[in-house]
C-alpha cells in the first residue's frame, strides 16, 4: 500500500528542508492534507513561489532583499565605514533586532567548509574583497561561528 502520488509528492517535497526527515515529512504531508484548508494551502504556495519572484541577494552585500539595493545598504544614516561580516540572513536579522549596531554588511551566505565541498567561489567572498577595495571602509568585524 503506497499513498496516492500528491501526498509522496509533498512529502518529498518537504524532505528537501533541513532537519526534516522522511517521518517529520510524512507527518507534514498528512497534517496538510487533514488539517490545512485549501485556502492556507493557497496562501503558503503565494508564500513559497514569492520568495522565488520578489527576492535576490542584494549586489552590495549578499543579503536577502526585495529591493535593490538593500534597505541597510541603502541607509545614508548607517556608519559607512564599519563593515560586519555575517554568515547568513539571519544574522543580519538577529543583530538588527538589538539595535545597537548601526554600520554595513556583508553577507556571506554560506561559510568555506572542504568537507561539505563549499570553496571560497562558492560564498560571497569576491565581493567582500571588492567592497574593501572600493569601499572606505576602516573597520571589518567578523560576526562568525568559530570554526575552522
Ligand atoms: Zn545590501
């Protein structure tokens, strides 16, 4: 007995997330086909297809926006000469929320990790490299995990 082809489909769909494996995923699966009404369904799918047509990575910073550029690269009241190195999104959200720091980012989007077969090509780091070129910039903090 295999479930019909739209629930396999959705909870193939849903293994692709991180931490989520085939359980959670068939958990979902069932969850949306018994408990979600065709109208949230509707507004999950606008969700998911919007965040594939509305949003890019700045091309100043690497962070995810709806704008180009970026409402913080945007800013003329931020500090132009500190630059914060994160490695994610939610980074930048993270320390916006604190409110404390007011200079410029830079978005990695990833970090170098040979095991996983991410390189230096593979993040944002020619920008950064550029940014320290053109931009003034006299200040980098690097807002990393220590890793190697
Ligand atoms: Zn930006």
């Amino acid at each position: 007995m295999r479930y019909p082809k739209a629930i396999t489909d959705l909870i193939e769909s849903f293994s692709r997330y991180p931490g989520i494996g085939p359980k959670t995923a068939e958990r979902l699966a069932l969850y949306t086909v018994n408990k979600i009404d065709k109208e949230n369904v509707e507004k999950f799918m606008k969700a998911l297809i919007d965040t594939k047509e509305t949003l890019f990575k700045c091309p100043v910073c690497g962070n995810i926006t709806d704008v180009d550029p970026c409402y913080i690269c945007s800013d003329k009241t931020r500090e132009l000469d500190i630059l914060l190195v994160v490695e994610d999104a939610r980074d930048v959200i993270i320390i916006e929320k604190m409110n404390r720091y007011r200079g410029k980012y830079h978005v990695l989007n990833g970090v170098i990790s040979p095991i996983d077969g991410i390189g230096p090509e593979e993040i944002n780091l020619k920008s950064l490299i550029q940014r320290l070129q053109d931009d003034k910039i006299k200040e980098v903090i690097l807002g990393l995990n220590a890793s190697i």
